[in-house]
C-alpha cells in the first residue's frame, strides 16, 4: 500500500466516523455508547488493517 492509498484510507475512516457522528447527534444521549461502540470498531478495523511500516 503506498502513501496515497493509505491517505486515502485515512480520509475514508474519518468520512465514516463523521457521518456516524452526524446519525447520532440529535438522538437521545442514552444512544451515545451505541456511536461510542461503533466508532471503537470502526477505529480497530482500521488499525487491523494497516500495514507495518518498518525502520
């Protein structure tokens, strides 16, 4: 993976993360470890997902 499609993932992650916290932000606050939750998974899938940059 090179810098760009990395960059690309990067910006990829924060859109969703984003319109995550878009679909929550009117709700109840009771609904917020529900957005807490999935924004955990979408951080760890990503983190799962990139690659070692080696020394």
């Amino acid at each position: 993976m090179n810098d760009q499609e990395y960059d690309d993932g990067e910006a990829k992650l924060v859109e969703q993360i984003i319109s995550i916290q878009r679909n929550y932000y009117f709700e109840k606050r009771n609904v917020k470890t529900e957005r807490q939750r999935k924004i955990r998974e979408l951080i760890e899938k990503a983190s799962k997902a990139e690659p070692s940059h080696g020394n």
